[in-house]
C-alpha cells in the first residue's frame, strides 16, 4: 500500500479545519463553551459541543453537519478540475458509529445519504466504530487498484451530544480502579487519498503519504470484563512495512483502561519499531471522546501535525508516524504514514 493523501478536513469543538485543529490544540484555546447539561443536584456535566452548533440539535443533523465541513474542506482541491485534472471519479468510504442509544439505524442512514449526495456518489462503502478507518484505507487500495475509483474520500463523523447517549454515559460510568475517560464530545475528519502517480499528474500538493494500514479482531471489548493482552494490537503492528522507526504516535492512549493497556503491551513488544523518545498524542484529552471518527481524527490531526512541523520530540521530525485506534467490539486498526516531504 502507498497512498497519496491529498486532501485532509478536521472538526470538532476546538476549530473546523486541520490547521486550526494543530494550533488551537496547542494553545488550547478557544475554551470549551460552558456545558447546558445539568445533573443531578444541578452540577454540569463536562461535555464538549461544537458551539457554532450548539446543544439542542438532534443527533444526525449535528454529525451530518460536522461530516460534511470536513468533507469540504478535504475535497476541495479536487472539485477544480483545472487544478486536479485526471481526478473526476471520486469514491466515498463513510465511517460512523453503529446504532447505540442516541443514535438510530434511521440516524445513521440519513447521515450517510447527506454525504454521498453532496459529493454525487450512488453506492458509498460503509464502515463501523473508531477502527473503521483503517479498514476503509484497505478498501480505498483496492477501488484505486482496480480502477473504479481514481481518488477516495475517507469520512469518518461521531457526536456523542444527545440527551440519550449523555444519559446512558452517566448511568454507565467506568470503573473507579479503571483509566479515566475524557469527557463526551464529537467529531469529524477526512481524508482523501489517490496513487502517487495520479496526485503528481493532477498536480496536487502531497500532505503525507500513507504505506499500510492493518485491523485485527482482539479478545477484549468495551462490552466485556475480557483480560487485555495486546495480542491483536502487536499483530497489528506486525502487519504494517517497516520504513523506518516511528518518531510519533496518535492514538487513544489516554482513553480508558482497555485502550490504554492494548497499546502499551504491544508497545512493549514492538520496542525495536520505535524511536526512544517518540512523540505520543491523544487528541481526545483536548477535544473529547469523539466516538467512531477517532481513527481517522488521529490520522488527519498526525498528518497535519507533521505537515505544520507542530511536533515537540526531535525525534518526530522526518520519521514515520502512526495512528490507531480500536472500536467497540474490539477491532483494533492502525496505519503506518509519512508527513509530506518525508
């Protein structure tokens, strides 16, 4: 696998594109809107909402809304065709929650139907939960390779701001002994990705360049009190090209317990792949959980990060990056990139 990535968009509470999502992180500023929700005895409960939405809009409209911003902007280098000549026959690989309380199977497919008709596509593929992402790079490779498709739009979009699904979270707290979880948000990335040869004949900047992306089922789940062992996860790493030693890492490391003990068991095992002193980022903490868009939020916010030269650890400038991310029924999905220029 190597793909071109030639368009990226990001949204969520912190800002609507990809460069304000690097620079407002690190700053961190604008500060979170003052949550509407109130619980029990009065206290407001810390949630993060994208403000220019507000907090009363039902689910599916507010994650339509979020999906498509980003959409726009990663696709708007190519809906120039004077600009990304070559590059007309674009395929759509949505990524959303599966339905949950909050969210219907109703919610999801007017969501999903919003999208393809704003870029004109028939028949988008379809992926669930926070690894979707990478199984939707997979799936880009192969409409690339075969030719139905001469670029590929990646969108992934969550929101966790419904009265419903704040209600269940707050009835469903996580363990006291467990990792603490950032507070509910949501969120929205894109990303589009082509072949080399295509991004340079359509004349397009190259953002990063993407060589391999793997998903593996693990044992433990968000649904279960399975022992965490890493296995899936560190066969997942096996399963990516060794290019180099990773110098940053986005992923969801300060997500709960599960997460958090995935990833450092494989990291314990895949030492050798990385660099001592590697950069490690969780965007959630600054944003919010931001649901089934984690996988490909982490990837975007990586690639624009390195874009930007916005990383910290020296050993991050001109190495290999990683994101990852795992779902709710325990895929666990990673993919191996380069920042432009690398």
């Amino acid at each position: 696998m190597k793909l071109a990535v030639v368009g990226l968009g990001l949204v969520s509470p912190a800002g609507i594109t990809s460069s304000e999502h690097v620079f407002y992180l690190r700053a961190r500023v604008p500060p979170p809107a003052a949550s509407p929700f109130l619980l029990a005895g009065g206290r407001r409960l810390s949630v993060g909402f994208c403000p220019w939405i507000g907090a009363r809009e039902r689910a599916a409209a507010r994650i339509a809304r979020i999906a498509l911003t980003a959409m726009v902007e990663a696709t708007r280098p190519l809906l120039h065709p004077a600009r990304a000549p070559g590059l007309d026959r674009i395929a759509l690989v949505l990524v959303a929650a599966s339905p949950r309380p909050g969210l219907s199977r109703d919610d999801v497919r007017e969501v999903e139907a919003a999208l393809a008709a704003r870029l004109g596509v028939v028949d988008p593929l379809r992926f669930r939960g926070e690894a979707g992402c990478f199984a939707g790079l997979r799936a880009a490779e192969e409409l690339l390779a075969g030719g139905q498709a001469r670029a590929v739009a990646i969108v992934a979009a969550d929101s966790l701001i419904s009265i419903e699904r704040l209600r269940h979270w707050v009835s469903h707290p996580p363990s006291p002994w467990a990792a603490e979880v950032p507070r509910p948000s949501e969120g929205a990335a894109a990303l589009v990705v082509t072949t080399p040869d295509a991004a340079r004949l359509a004349r397009l900047p190259l953002l990063g360049t993407v060589h391999g992306a793997a998903v593996v089922q693990g044992r433990s789940t968000d649904a279960d009190d399975a022992i965490v062992d890493g296995a899936a996860m560190t066969q997942a790493l096996r399963d990516l090209p060794r290019i180099g030693r990773v110098g940053a890492v986005f992923g969801q490391l300060q997500v709960g317990s599960l997460r958090q003990t995935e990833w450092l068991l494989a990291l314990a095992r895949s030492g050798e792949r990385f660099e001592p002193e590697h950069e490690a980022t969780c965007p959630e903490v600054e944003v919010g959980v931001v649901g089934a868009a984690a996988g490909a939020f982490n990837l975007a916010y990586g690639l624009a990060t390195l874009r930007h030269g916005a990383t910290e650890s020296p050993a991050a400038a001109g190495a290999p990056m990683l994101a990852w991310a795992i779902s709710p029924d325990g895929t666990r999905g990673v993919a191996m990139a380069t920042g432009a220029g690398a």
